[in-house]
C-alpha cells in the first residue's frame, strides 16, 4: 500500500477515535516513521517495511490512548525553529510563539539588551529570541533540571547561545539587571487539573500546576531587578488578566497592559518598570 492510501486509513482510524485533527496528526507520525517530510508522503509510491508498518501501527494506538504528537515524533515547530522534545518537559504550544512576538518587539529599541526568560521548559521563548536577536544576552531559568538539560541540548544542536541556569524563578539571575523578563509560567489552577485532556496531562505538574502567589512573586522580583523602563511579559489563562494585572501594579510596575492572541483571548500580560 502506498503511503497516500495508509495515510487515509489512519486517518479514519484516528477519527474514529476521537484524536483531533485526525489527518494533520496521521501525516506528522508517518513522516516521523519515514524519516521524511509530510509533502513527500503524497510523491513516495514506494510502500511501507513491515517494520515501518508495525512502528506506525504503534504510534497509532498510543496516539489514540492520549500520548501527544509531539512525544512520539520528538519535535515541535516554534516560531523559525524546530525544537527536540521528550516527556518530562513540557511541550511548547503555538500560543506561546504570541508571547515570544511581544516580548521580541519590546526590546526592539535596545541595543545588546538583557533578556531573562522564567521557566524555560525545552527553551522555546529563549531560544527564540537568541535567535530573532543575535545581539542579546540571553539568559534562561527553570526550577527542573531535565528540562533545564533539554533546553541546553536544543541550544547545541541549533547553533544558539544562552545562559540556562537551574533555579526558582530570578533566583539564579540576582545579579543581573535585564531589560526584558519574559515568561510562561505555570498557571493551571488546582481545581482546574483533573479537567484537563489527556494530552495536557502528559507534562510535568511542575509545568502545569501553578503555585499560589506565583506571579506576585514574579512581578515583585522583576520590579526588583528590571532596569528603569525595562519589561516584563508573561503568557497567563485566559481567565486570568484582571487578576494579573492587579499583582503587576501590586509589584509597582507601570503600563500595564492585555494582549490578545489571534482569537481575540486575552493571553498576555506586559508590564513596565518605571
Ligand atoms: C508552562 S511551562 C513553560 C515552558 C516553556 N517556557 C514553554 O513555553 O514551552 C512552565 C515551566 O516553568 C517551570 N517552573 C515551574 N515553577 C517554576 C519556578 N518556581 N521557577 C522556575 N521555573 C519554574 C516548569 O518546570 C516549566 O518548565
């Protein structure tokens, strides 16, 4: 069978389980098998191996009991880059690139700035933004180690410096003064956990729960070491920017504002140190 025809199988079998977006997600993981990109699944007439078929078989039916995508390929796009990922860290979204965007443009009047990023994860928003601003120092933080340890391998492969260090939030950075603090931190209420699908379940609680006071402790730090006009942006819930923005003025920070993503959800809180 061709891998056009295994493809709309897997699709209708995905569908039938009720996987989102059954046909993007049968392509990724055919790809991932193939070792080759999703345009060339449709020109390869070539069929599969019966290895290539039991591997598909497989991240078929773990797609299907709730393993993301992204665990069984080992990659995720952000923004330019593709970025390595594995369980035990959490795995970037695409909403994220929003916060990434915000916090890019905020710097783009300084010269060599200073950017922290808080709970970096796999290091999506810092290594970004060492890549989009190749004359920044960028430094990134994260109270895990493993995924402090993916961060640094992502940094490796893609060429890119930063400074990760492990830590609870500006801990590791207090002898800096940045001109940008950037972040997405964990901020899933505890009620709010059992709710979650499956494939959100799958990353760490470090990376999801958040701490009561997480983001008054944010803000107070970056207040602290903010130099005079620099930024702090953090990704939030949906719900949250009300609430958000309080604590920000609570820290004594000014300008403080909501950014909505592109549909129209209030995702990102900026504020400014006056
Ligand atoms: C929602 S994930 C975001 C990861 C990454 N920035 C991204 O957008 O893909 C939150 C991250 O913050 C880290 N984290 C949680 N509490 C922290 C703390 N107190 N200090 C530093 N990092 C923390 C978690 O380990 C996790 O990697």
């Amino acid at each position: 069978m061709r891998p056009a025809e295994v493809l709309a199988r897997a699709t209708d079998y995905l569908e039938r389980h009720d996987v989102e977006s059954p046909g993007p997600t049968a392509e990724l993981l055919l790809a991932s098998v193939l070792g080759t990109d999703r345009a060339a699944l449709y020109t390869r007439s070539e069929g599969l191996s019966s290895a290539e078929a039991r591997r598909f078989g497989r991240a078929l039916c773990r797609r299907c009991t709730g393993t993301p995508v992204q665990h069984l390929t080992g990659v995720q796009g952000f923004r330019h880059l593709t970025l390595a990922v594995r369980a035990g860290v959490f795995v970037p979204r695409p909403e994220t690139e929003i916060v990434a965007g915000i916090a890019i443009a905020m710097i783009a009047g300084r010269r060599s700035p200073v950017v922290v990023d808080v709970g970096t994860g796999a290091g999506p928003i810092a290594l970004a933004i060492a890549a989009e601003r190749p004359d920044a120092r960028v430094i990134a933080t994260d109270v895990s180690s493993e995924a402090i340890e993916l961060a640094a391998e992502n940094a490796e492969r893609l060429g890119l410096v930063v400074d990760f260090r492990v830590g609870d939030l500006l801990d590791p950075v207090r002898n800096e003064h940045p001109d940008l603090i950037v972040g997405n931190p964990p901020y899933v209420r505890a009620d709010e956990l059992d709710d979650l699908p499956p494939v959100v379940r799958a990353d760490p609680e470090t990376a999801l729960l958040e701490p009561p006071g997480l983001y008054g402790r944010l803000f107070r730090q970056s207040a602290q070491l903010l130099r005079t006009g620099g930024a702090v942006v953090v990704e939030i819930g949906e719900t949250r920017s009300a609430e958000v923005g309080r604590e920000a003025v609570a820290a004594g920070l000014t300008d403080v504002t909501t950014h909505p993503d592109l549909a129209g959800r209030d995702r990102v809180v900026s504020a400014v140190k006056p």
